[in-house]
C-alpha cells in the first residue's frame, strides 16, 4: 500500500512538473504566438436558439452538440455554464492569426 502511494506521489510530481513546461519555445516579446482556428466564437447563440431556428442535430458528444443547418454547422457546450461563458462555436474554413492558447 505504501508503495502504490508513492507511486501515485511520483506521477502526481512529475504531472505538475510536465504542466509547468512553457507550451512552446520562448516568446521574443515582439508579438504573441498565433495559432490556426477552424472555430469562430458565437456568443449570443445557445444549442436551444439553434434548434428553435430550424438546426439539426447532427452528433452528440460527451461535452456537446453538432448543429447542422444547411451549410452553417456549430458545436454547442452542453450542461450548466457560468454566466458569460461562450457557450457556441461556429465552424468555418481555417484562419491564421487566432491567438495561442
């Protein structure tokens, strides 16, 4: 038993030291890293707006929804969200320029 908690103890450490790791090479300072996003936030959407509206559900996740309604597709958070919490994404074609997170 006492081995196991040490074990643990040991993936427990080198689990914070692996998630205290920079995500990337060191920043310059000049400008943020940028990153490619295929999701556009959609803030003053919801999954019950969406389906109100005519969208489909397309799959569902654990997690979320797929909308589909003609070409336009989003994917919805499900459950219970904090207040301003962006709750939709849209899909759309990749852009450039969206800040690393």
């Amino acid at each position: 038993m006492k081995l196991l908690g040490t074990l643990g103890l040991a993936c427990l450490a080198s689990g914070v030291a692996f998630a205290q790791q920079p995500g990337g090479p060191p920043s310059t300072g000049s400008k943020p890293a940028s990153c490619q996003s295929q999701y556009a936030e959609a803030p003053a959407y919801s999954s019950a707006l969406l389906l109100s509206t005519g969208f489909e559900i397309k799959a569902a996740v654990p997690g979320g929804l797929w909308l589909q309604k003609q070409k336009d597709v989003y994917f919805c958070n499900s459950g219970r969200a904090a207040d301003g919490e962006i709750l939709c994404w849209k899909l759309r074609v990749p852009v450039k320029g969206q800040p690393c997170q």
